[in-house]
C-alpha cells in the first residue's frame, strides 16, 4: 500500500480540483452550454477519435460503470447519434459508430471547446502561457502510467524559434538545478549560434522534443572540429516537464542512427560528472569515458569529461 498522504497535500488536491472543475464549467447541467454531460461528451469524442470501436473499449479506457456506459449508449441510439453493428469478427460483440448526426453533434462540441480553451489561454500572458503548459505535462506526466505516455512524443528537426528556446531553457534549468552562472548561457549561445549559422544540413542536425506539441527537449549532432570522420553530440536537455518520459534516450538514439547514416565512423561527447542522470543515458547508449579532467568554469570546480563510441 502507497503510504498516505499528508492530509493539507490531499485538502491542496482537492481545492484544485474543485477550482479547476468550477473553472472549466464541467458543473453546469450540460457541458459547455450543450444538451451533453460531461461523460457523455467524452464517450462521443472516443467514438469521433476512433472511428469504430465496441463498448467494452471505450469502457476500459475512460473507466466506465458498464450499466452508466449501456445508458448512454441506449439514449445515443435512440436519439439517432450512433449505429450499431456486430462485429464481423466477433457475433457476440456490437461495434458503434456515429452517424452523421453525431458528427454534427461532436463538431459542435468540439469547436465549443476549442473556443474555451483558446479564451483561457489568450487571457495569459505569452511566458505565462508557456510556464502552464510546462506545469500541464509535468503533473500528467508524473501521475500517468508508462503505457498511457506512449503516442504522445514527437522528435523533429529545429524550426524558427527553436534554438531561441534552447538557449534560453539551458540557462534557466542549469542556473535553478546546479547554479551554473550565465557563463554557461553564454557558452551554449555561442554553440548554438554557430550552429544556426554555420551547420551543414547533411552532416548536422538539431532535433527538437515535443509531447503535446510542447517543447521538452533538444540535442544537436555537428562533425568535431578536430577530426572530420566523428561527430560530436551537443546541448542534449530534457525539460523537467518532459521528464520520465524517455526523451533524453531517444534524442541520443535519433543523433547516433543520424551520423551513422551520415558516414561517421564514431561520435565523441562532452559533459560533466555532476550530469548524472545524462551520463547514464551516454553509457546506455555504448559511450565509454575516454578522459576527464578538472577545470573551474561557471562558477564551480567541475570534472569534466569526454566519452566517445565507435558507429
């Protein structure tokens, strides 16, 4: 059993809960000024999203009483919102699907909450906007289980903006988790500017994170100023709302597959040891520390290190 919580942490929950709720007009008789409750909404954006799909699956998935699911299906029907069909793998099974009157019915619902959600957001400010859709994928991250994280990542190459965001998200998380001094804001400015200026989009690459269309993540790959044949990993961040996610492994994993197909006989890296958790996605991924070295930079005594693997 998961030990309890304090009870002013569950009051915290629970005053949120009730906020949020209140906020977003899930109390009013129907939803969104609509003849649909809230449940009732949602069995029909599952119906919308899938296309087809049986009772028992859009059950599991949202948590459904069965007998509260039967009623509201039953009411659908009746009210000429959805079919329903056999299965042709399974007699025993009744597939639903919206008719073209639930359609209707879902698109009006769902522009009403578009129009919502683009309010509430449009009342922020841009860098309040941004902290609360950080916050957003935080709290769903560390209250969702492995399996229902999946889907929700997408890894791409940088786009305007991109490595403004980089920069900045490298000072502040480095300033906030080690106390690094804008030394290090400096220094990653000036490799990412080189970068943007310089890179050769066939041998370089720079790949941004997203989960939900939000930017949690970057790395970028150039060829080592040194010897033509290695490339070099840089700037890798995991932001804390994308954290636990697998991100920080699968942009090491994207970098390696990209300078193997570019010919690169090996990559080479470097960090430093109080990194921890970046070092042990560097040694998942086949790297070997190849030298470290003590050295004073952003206002502490580091040891840094370079590690390297052959492609």
């Amino acid at each position: 059993m998961p030990k309890a919580a304090p009870a002013t942490h569950v009051e915290a929950l629970r005053a949120f809960n009730r906020f949020y709720t209140r906020k977003i007009g899930v109390l009013e008789k129907g939803l969104l000024s609509s003849p649909f409750s809230l449940t009732q909404a949602r069995v029909l954006f599952e119906l919308a999203q899938r296309g087809q799909a049986s009772a028992n699956e859009i059950g599991d998935h949202l948590g459904l009483d069965a007998g509260y699911l039967s009623r509201i299906v039953r009411g659908f029907a009746s009210d000429g919102l959805i079919t329903r069909k056999p299965s042709p793998h399974d007699r025993r099974c009744t597939m639903l699907s919206l008719t073209a009157a639930g359609r209707r019915a879902f698109a009006d619902l769902d522009r009403r909450s578009q129009t919502q959600a683009a309010t509430m957001l449009g009342e922020l400010p841009p860098a309040d906007r941004e902290r609360l859709l950080g916050n957003m994928l935080a709290v769903r991250g560390m209250l969702e289980t492995p399996s229902e994280r999946s889907g929700r990542l997408v890894l791409r190459t940088h786009r305007p903006g991109d490595i403004g965001w980089a920069i900045e998200r490298h000072g502040k998380l480095y300033a906030d988790e080690y106390r690094w001094n804008l030394e290090f804001e400096a220094l990653v400015a000036t490799l990412f500017a080189d970068f943007a200026t310089r890179h050769d989009p066939a041998r370089e690459r720079m790949w941004i994170a997203e989960l939900d269309g939000t930017r949690v993540g970057c790395v970028f790959v150039v060829q080592n100023a040194d010897d033509p044949g290695i490339a070099q990993l840089r700037c890798l961040l995991v932001d804390p709302a994308g954290r636990g996610h697998g991100i920080g492994r699968r942009l090491v994993e994207r970098c390696i597959a990209f300078a193997r197909d570019a010919g690169y006989r090996g990559m080479t890296l470097w960090t430093n040891d109080v990194l921890v958790a970046a070092r042990h996605i560097y040694e998942t991924a086949g790297f070997t520390l190849a030298k470290e070295y003590r050295h004073h930079s952003f206002g502490h005594e580091l040891v840094g290190q370079i590690w390297s693997r052959d492609l």
